[in-house]
C-alpha cells in the first residue's frame, strides 16, 4: 500500500512539473511599455507635510489631500494611520490662489489657502456643511492619483 501512494506522489510531482525556458524570461525584459501604477517623478525638492485631525483632535487615516499649485499643476498626498501626510513641490510656482484640499468619508471637504497651511501645519476636518460619502471621497482619492507624487 505504501509503495502505491509513494508512486503516486511521484507521478504527482512529476506531472506538475513546468518547464521554463530562458528566452522566455528574457523576452519580458523587453517590454518598456508604460505601467499604470508608476507615479511621475516629484516636481520639486521642497517639502511640507502636516497633520489631518478632526475637530475632537482624532488623527484621520487615509485621508485624501490635494495641493492645487494652479490651474494645470497638483500634487497629491495620502494621510497615514497617524494622520501624517507630505508633499514635495516647487515653492517658485507657489502663489496666492495656491490651496489644499483634504477630503474623508463622513466629513465635509475641507479647502484651506497655502499660506495659511504653512503656518499651522494642521487641516482640521469637521461635519459642518455638505458631508462626504463613500462615491465622493472614492472618486476623489482616485482622480488625484494622477497628480505628481
């Protein structure tokens, strides 16, 4: 009875065996086309980071934040479990239209001037006004994925 199983086994791993061979490796090498999930390269060297809370002083996790440079310009930002969040931008194409937009399930989206950011270092979301739902807040974490990182 044993020697029945053991062939089995042995016919098993035999069977299942695959055999790969090196050109196929090689030929995936030569795909260079673009893969969705890459993020452009940051646009500046400059750094700024902050906080996102709510009005209780609860850190918010994942968190979606947009800093708006200008009309054609963002950068996008995601708020850790501590609710930490950074951006990497170019502080010469900063200007005074230049604002944050911070955004989470159940609370009101949040739009605060870049000035003032810089200053506090803290977006405090609240439930005052139009609440965010689950659509809203997927739509907007996703649409500002193609922002520079």
């Amino acid at each position: 009875m044993r020697s029945y199983i053991l062939i089995l086994v042995v016919l098993l791993l035999y069977s299942c065996k695959a055999q790969i061979s090196l050109s196929e490796i090689s030929d995936l090498d030569k795909d260079d086309s673009y893969y969705p999930h890459d993020y452009p390269p940051p646009m500046g060297e400059d750094v700024t980071g902050g906080v996102v809370k709510d009005e209780k002083g609860k850190m918010i996790a994942l968190a979606a934040i947009k800093l708006v440079i200008n009309d054609s310009v963002c950068v996008n930002a995601y708020s850790n479990f501590d609710g930490n969040f950074s951006f990497m931008y170019d502080k010469k194409m900063i200007n005074t239209n230049s604002h944050i937009i911070a955004l989470f399930e159940g609370y009101s989206k949040k739009i605060v001037p870049f000035k003032k950011f810089k200053r506090s270092k803290l977006v405090i979301l609240d439930k005052s006004g139009d609440v965010v739902n689950h659509y809203e807040y997927r739509s907007f974490y996703e649409s500002i994925r193609s922002c520079t990182r």
